[in-house]
C-alpha cells in the first residue's frame, strides 16, 4: 500500500525566495512531521477559484488534512464584528479555503488534525465562536503542560494525558464551542487547548503548537504519527 496523502492548505506569502513574483507557502515543521510519520505531505493553495468543485473533488481522493497556524479568522466569519486592535493577518482567501475545507473533510470522515488556528478554523467551522484577544501575554510563544481528559482520543494520539512541552503562540481562544465539539484539554491557568468532535472517526485539535518541538520530542511527534496512522485505517475503509 502506497504511504497515505496528507494535505495542508497553504498561505499566501511574501517571504518566498527563490520563486518570480508572489508565493504559495506554508511552513516545513508541519511537512517534515508528517514525512517522519510514514506520509507524504502536499500544500494545497488557497484560491477560492478552485472552490467551485476541483478542491472538494480532491478530498475525497486524499487520506486527511492538516490545519496550521497562521493569523486570524475574520471575526465576520463567526457573526461579530472587530473589536480587538490585535486583530492580525486577516486574508479572506485562507479563512474561505480553510472553512470550506474543514467542512467537506468533516463530510468525508477524514482524519483530521488542527494546530492553533485550525482548531480556531475547525470551531468557527462547526459554528463557534472565538474571543477576539485573551488580554494577556501567557500563552505568546510560552511551553507549558497540558492536562487532558484520558479517554479521549488526543491523550490516546499523545500517549499521555499530560503532555509536558506544549508550546503555545495564541493570543485568541475558544468563546463558544462549535456544535458536536467535545473541550479534552486545558492548560494549568485554564485556557482551553484541545477539541475532538465526538462524531466523527478522528478530528481533533490543539490550540498549541507540538510541531515546533515535534523533531526533537517524541510526544509531540504521537499525534502526527497517529494522523498517519488514522489516514491509512480510513483508505482501509473506503
């Protein structure tokens, strides 16, 4: 059996080297962690123009999708208006590629795994809602312990229910859950830092970073490897 695809909605960039005019990128922790995890990782471009069938048409042929980092959801996305200055990197195309995507994954039973945004992008997607700015620095580029629930599938992925080198690069949580959204995890102050939906085989989403350290820390490494492994279980069941 050939190793399962895994792909990663893109971003729009201005940092490319090396290429004419503007890029289409997205940043190599997340496709290395993949690679180490037995899958091949391929970089979707966000332009809606392929939304007009060609992007749902290919999620039904590939084994999962990632969801990264990135700047922030439009608050118009989830029915408010902007009301934290620090709002930043707001680009209609990702919010639109990233949310039509989610849904048509959740649709297919995908695996699915969203990092920071995509767990923000996974509860807009489900009808959630997101508190604009937690008015604090101590989740901003900060490694702290997790605690989650043990029976979920997150502390299964993890191999521990208290994963200890979380390294988080939030400045925006969770407001109201998404419909189906089932909270599994929440650092010592609180915040809340992972989801499952409870329907389906395998989505879930941390609010930090563990591809940051995911070379060097093989718990943070578990939950790209059981993305993998979740992938090949669902070509197994198509």
């Amino acid at each position: 059996m050939s190793a399962p695809i895994i792909i990663i909605v893109g971003r729009q960039s201005s940092q490319a080297k090396g290429v004419r005019a503007e890029a289409y990128a997205s940043g190599q922790r997340y496709y290395r962690a993949i690679e180490r995890a037995g899958g091949i990782p391929m970089m979707v471009p966000p332009m809606p123009e392929l939304l007009d069938g060609r992007l749902i048409d290919l999620i039904g042929r590939v084994d999962g999708v990632l969801f990264h980092g990135g700047g922030d959801i439009d608050p118009r996305r989830y029915g408010d208006a902007s009301t934290a200055e620090q709002l930043y990197g707001i680009v209609h195309e990702h919010d639109e590629v990233e949310l039509t995507v989610m849904r048509a994954a959740i649709d297919h039973d995908l695996p699915v795994l969203g990092l920071c945004r995509g767990l923000q992008i996974l509860n807009v997607a489900l009808g959630g809602t997101l508190i604009q700015d937690i008015g604090n620095q101590d989740h901003w580029l900060q490694y702290h312990p997790v605690s989650l629930e043990p029976d979920c599938r997150l502390a299964q992925a993890f191999g521990t229910n208290r994963p200890q080198r979380c390294h988080s690069v939030h400045h925006q949580i969770i407001g109201t859950v998404g419909n189906g959204l089932r909270v599994v995890g929440h650092a010592d102050d609180g915040t809340l830092e992972a989801v499952e939906l409870e329907s389906a085989t395998w989505v879930v989403a941390t609010q930090w970073h563990p591809e940051d350290t995911a070379h060097e820390d093989p718990e943070q490494q578990n939950v790209f490897d059981e993305l993998v492994r979740q992938a090949v279980a669902a070509r197994s069941r198509a």
